[in-house]
C-alpha cells in the first residue's frame, strides 16, 4: 500500500484587497499517494493555482496544515521552503517559464547550482535529461529559438534535474497545440512509470483522463473524485 | 552556499543581454576611475620630478628672497628690496660656504620691428659665483658660447627664444637685438630645461643688468651654499638673525624670507596635494554619480527580471541567492567599469607624458602607477558598484516567489 506524499487538512488561504477579503481556499483537503498521477480541474478561479502553489511551497496557508513526505511546512520559512521546493518538487508552468537568457542546457543545469550539485555531475545529468526529453540536439539554443513545445520539454527536464519525489504541472499544455500537448503528457507519463507523484491542473478533459484520479474543484475546496482513465 | 563562478557566470550572461544598457552603466562609473587613476598618477609623477629637480640642486642650499614673491620670479611691485649689503650679510653668516645673488626683472626685448616682454636673468661675474649659478640653474650652453664675465653687450637667451616663428627673425647665435633699447648680441643658447619661465628668458653679465635697470645694488633672489656638515635648517636660522638685526625688524615681521629646498619642495607638494584632493574629490563625485547608475540599472533588472526571480525560487533559490545574483551583478558592472577605467586612466597620463616630453623636454614628468592605486581603483569600482546594487538585489531577493510568478 502506497504512503501519502502530500496531504492537504483543512487548508485556508485568503487573500486580502484592501477591505476586499477573497477566499482563494476554503477548507481544501486532499490526498495524493506517492506514485500517483493525480489531476486536478475546475472552472476558473476555483483556486487549483493556488493550491498546486501551497502543494510546492510557493507559498503558505492562512490557515491549515499540509504534509510533505510526512512534514508539515505550513509554517515554514521561506529559505527552508526554498530548500523543499528546490530538492523536493518540479515545477512545470503553463508559460514555460525558462530563463530567456540561457541555452537549454544552461536551464536544466540552473536547480543543480542551487542544490551545489558537483560540477561534473550536473553536466553528466543535463545532458542526459536533454536526451530524455529527445532534446540532445538542441543542446545550445536559447528559449527564443525554441518552438512551444521544444521549450515546455526543456522545462521537463528542468523540473527533473533534482530527481524530485513529486512534479506539479500547472496546466502545462494551456499554451500548446494539442499535437505538442500530446508529447508532453506522453512524458508526463513516462515519468509516472518511472514512479514519481504528478499532479496535474488543467482544463483539457483528455490531459485529465491520463490521469488515476481527477479531483474536481470549486470554490476553493474539491467537490468531487472520479477515477481516471489511467490504466497501469 | 552556491558557487560564486555561478553567480559570475549567470552575471555574465543577464548583462550581455543589453550591451548598450551594460556600456553606459559602466560608463559612470569608468569616467569617474579614469579621472582618479590618471589624476593620481600623473600628480605622483608631478611630485617626484620636482623631487628629482630639487636633489639636482641640493638640500644644503638657501633661497632668500623678499617677502610674498614667487620663488623664482622678479617683484617688480614690491617696494621691499634686498641689495648687495643684504648679501654680504649672508656671506658673512656663520656656515654659509658662499652666497650669491642674482635679478630677475621684466624687460621689453625688441627684434627688428618687433616688441616683447621676456624676463631678464642676471649672471655673477666672478668665476666660483658664476659656476654655482649655472649649476643650480642646471644651465649648459648648445649652440655659440657663454658671454664673458662682465661682458657689455652679450646675452645668452634659453631655447624657447631660439624657436623658428616666435618673432618674424628667429634668433639665433649672432642675432642682435634690443633689450629696453640697449644692442645686444646673443652669444649662445641654453639647453632647454623644462621651467618655461628659464627657457624663456634673455641672461646677461649681472654688471651689465645693473647698469641696464640702473639698480647698481638690487638683488632678487640671494642664494646661499651652507658649509659642509652644517645643517641647512640651522644656518638658515643663523641667517635670518643677522639680516633681521641688519635690516632692523622683529622676529615675526620680517619683510624677507628664508628657505631651504625642503621647505620649497614641502610647500609645492602643498599645493599639489590640494589639487590633488579636490581633483580626486570632483572624481569620487563622478563614481558616486556612477554608482546611481548601476542601481538605476539593477532596480530595472528587478522590475524587468521579476517573473525570473519567481521561476529562480520555484527552483530552488534561497533569497539570499537571489540577493548574492544581484550584488555579483552589480559588483561586476563597477569592476568592469573600474578595469576599462584604470586602462584609459593609464592612457591618459601616459597621453599627458608624451605631451609634456614634447613641450617642456623629456624625462621632466614620469607617471607613477603604485600598485596600489590600481587595486584600490579596482576595489573601489567593484563596491561602488555592490554597494549601488544593495538596495535593488535586497529588493529583488525578498519578492515573494508566487507574486514574483504571477507578475507580467
Ligand atoms: N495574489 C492574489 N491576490 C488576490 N487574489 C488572488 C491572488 N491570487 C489568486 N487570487 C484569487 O484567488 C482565486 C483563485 O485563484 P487561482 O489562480 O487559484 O484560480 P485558478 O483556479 O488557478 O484559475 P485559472 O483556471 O484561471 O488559472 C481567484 O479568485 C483569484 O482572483
Ligand atoms: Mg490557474
């Protein structure tokens, strides 16, 4: 029986405006096994951004707890979180988010700078993600000389180069054609076999049903759980 | 702690991202190092010729002259005077070797059809009087010969006079000219020395001068040798007694001055301090303003890079990473700045050698490079240029990472 990675209790965040209080959350529980492939919709607004941001550290709850591999940083601070995040969870944004002014490989090396990786270790391990994404031969290119989805498999790989336990997508196809959109989540799968946690937000039903389970949000809190069609 | 080569390195990259932004940040800050650099070394250079200049003439000597007048220039407008008598209270002072006296006074020179106004040097007539001062003026003849000792109508004129185009006749050994309407032959020309007030002035037999200005007793300037041993702050003391009992004033309001070369040399280098510290002054204002630019630029990286902070933390970077990006940013805009700056300042003092070889003759002003001043330069480029960047890099570092993300 597999263990929970995360666990989201009763978690809270409100975001305030002036006198204008939002409740981006209200009372969001959730739990994803490790190893699983979850995916999370819901209409827009319904706070998946925000949770999927509490999930990898990006930010704190107002109120509530949330578990990582068995440790609460609810509460923690923000160069312990930068710690987490940076160790511990890929990101993968819908706009790709590379840094324009590095080559591809230079991208994928940048997490293992931060996690003092050792030189000839984080050459070695670029290069083989390059090769993983089937990117080896756009080794040198920059962002800008990068087709949509080229540069979203570049920032697979980026989220890959700490070997994290879980990988969160923010709807990671919302700026691809479905074609590009296709071979990302072929990867996303392939690293599922692999057996990391993925978590996906989207809006693309398809994107949904790769997944094992499809968490429906609304109002900052999941109304319903249905089974993907995911088949292992 | 990451790597520093890292931050070098990802520096490297974001500021080559806008070359002409890059170039005129560090602009500031290499004019600003330029002017220092060069300022600095040209000024030590400055020093230790005058250095050099003063050890050719030697410390045992004394310069006495009346007072509030230029060493080394006539006082024309004062009516305060020293005289033959004055020197022969000098020669007569405990340790003074010997003592001579020599006048330097304006006079209208007259070639052709032609007027101007050069100074007039005069020359003792006796033989050990003449040797000294031609030694202490460092005076050698190149071209013709040196007028006889009391010689009526000889001169010998220094090399600026002997220039082609400054009068329509260049003079030359043989010319004659007039000298406040007396005929003059000039006999020979000095070596140029590099004081332009030497190069540029008409010598004669000091007989002669006297009866010229009809001052058959004037001196300007008595410049007395204290005997071997004896120590010139002392005779110089020695000396001021007598000519204050001679000329009958009180210590403190005395209308003469006594000086060693030590004191001449401590007052010019005086002077050349303070020009010194208020040209190094203009020159820190200049890294100051510099440095306003690099924060200028580093807070529009913060601006323009905010979405990357975001992706950097979301990634792993600790605040303090993001603030070591940026100070290492900013540190390099200044170093780069100061490195192109110690260059050109390097340029422009060797630039103001030649310059001053060509006109005043060579080896008068060597620039001085201490290493010192090029680390400092460089020291003071890379923290003008970190500490600008502070403020920006601990702006950028304490964005939080979701807002830093959702920025457009
Ligand atoms: N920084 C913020 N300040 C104020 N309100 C915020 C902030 N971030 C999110 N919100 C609000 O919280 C709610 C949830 O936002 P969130 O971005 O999580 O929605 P989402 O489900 O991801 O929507 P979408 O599908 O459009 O991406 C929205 O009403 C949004 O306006
Ligand atoms: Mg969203």
């Amino acid at each position: 029986m597999a263990k929970p990675i995360i666990e989201c209790r009763d978690v809270w965040k409100t975001y305030s405006m002036g006198d204008v209080k939002v409740n981006a959350l209200q009372g969001l529980n959730l739990i994803v096994k490790e190893g699983e492939f979850v995916s999370i919709m819901g209409p827009s607004g319904s706070g998946k951004s925000t949770a999927m941001n509490m999930i990898g550290g990006l930010d704190i709850p107002s109120k509530g707890s949330i578990f990582l591999d068995g440790k609460n940083i609810a509460h923690l601070t923000e160069s312990d979180l930068a710690q987490i995040r940076g160790r511990k969870i890929g990101f993968i944004f819908q706009r790709f988010n590379l840094i324009n002014t590095l080559t591809a490989k230079e991208n994928i090396l940048l997490p293992m700078m931060f996690q003092d990786t050792p030189l000839a270790e984080r050459q070695r391990h670029a290069t083989e993600l390059l090769k993983m994404v089937e990117l080896d031969d756009r080794t040198n290119h920059k962002p800008n000389e990068l087709s949509g989805g080229q540069q979203q498999r570049v920032a697979i790989a980026r989220a890959l180069a700490n070997k994290p336990q879980v990988v969160l997508a923010d709807e990671p196809t919302g700026n691809l054609d479905s074609k590009s959109g296709d071979i990302i989540m072929t990867f996303l799968k392939k690293l599922h076999k692999e057996g990391r946690t993925i978590i996906v937000v989207t809006h693309d039903e398809e994107v949904a049903k790769c997944a094992d389970r499809i968490y429906i949000l609304k109002d900052g809190t999941i109304v319903k759980t249905q089974k993907g069609g995911y088949v292992r | 702690m990451t790597n520093v080569v890292d931050f070098v390195w990802i520096a490297f990259r974001n500021l080559s991202r806008s070359h002409v932004r890059t170039f005129l940040t560090m602009l500031g800050i290499f004019i600003g190092i330029a002017a220092v650099v060069s300022l600095v070394a040209i000024s030590q250079g400055l020093k230790d010729s005058i250095q050099a200049q003063f050890d050719k003439i030697g410390a045992d000597k004394l310069y006495i002259s009346v007072k509030n007048t230029n060493f080394g220039v006539g006082s024309d407008i004062s009516s305060v005077k020293l005289t033959t008598e004055d020197l022969d209270r000098v020669k007569k002072s405990q340790n003074v070797k010997t003592a001579i006296a020599y006048n330097i006074k304006a006079a209208t020179v007259t070639v052709g059809f032609e007027n101007g106004v050069h100074y007039l040097i005069d020359i003792p007539d006796t033989a050990d009087e003449r040797e000294l001062a031609i030694a202490l003026n460092s005076l050698e003849v190149t071209t013709g010969k040196m007028m006889r000792k009391n010689d009526p109508d000889q001169v010998v004129i220094g090399a600026e006079l002997a220039k082609p185009g400054l009068y329509s006749k260049t003079l030359g050994v043989g010319t004659k000219i007039l000298v406040n309407g007396r005929q003059f032959q000039v006999a020979g020309i000095w070596k140029k020395v590099g004081d332009p007030g030497t190069d540029s002035s008409v010598f004669m037999s000091q007989k002669t001068l006297r009866e010229l200005i009809n001052e058959p007793k004037l001196v300007t300037v008595i410049v007395a040798q204290s005997a071997k041993g004896a120590n010139p702050l002392t005779v110089a003391e020695t000396v001021k007694k007598n000519l204050r009992s001679f000329r009958n004033v009180k210590e403190g309001d005395e209308d003469f001055e006594v000086q060693t070369p030590d004191d001449i040399l401590r007052s010019l280098n005086t002077v050349l301090d303070i020009i010194q510290v208020v040209l190094v002054g203009v020159a820190v204002i200049s890294l100051v303003v510099g440095g306003i630019g690099i924060m200028n630029t580093m807070y529009t990286a913060t601006l323009e890079r905010t979405t990357e902070i975001g992706v950097m933390k979301a990634i792993g970077a600790r605040n303090s990473d993001i603030m070591v990006q940026f100070l290492v940013e900013a540190g390099f805009l200044g170093m780069a700045g100061g490195i192109i700056g110690v260059a050109l300042g390097a340029g422009i003092a060797y630039l103001v050698q030649i310059i001053a070889s060509f006109y005043l003759g060579s080896n008068l002003l060597h620039v001085y490079f201490p290493w010192y001043l090029i680390v400092g330069a460089l020291t003071f480029a890379f923290v003008v240029g970190s500490l600008s960047g502070a403020l920006p890099a601990w702006q950028a570092s304490k964005l939080p990472p979701v807002e830093a993300l959702r920025y457009e």
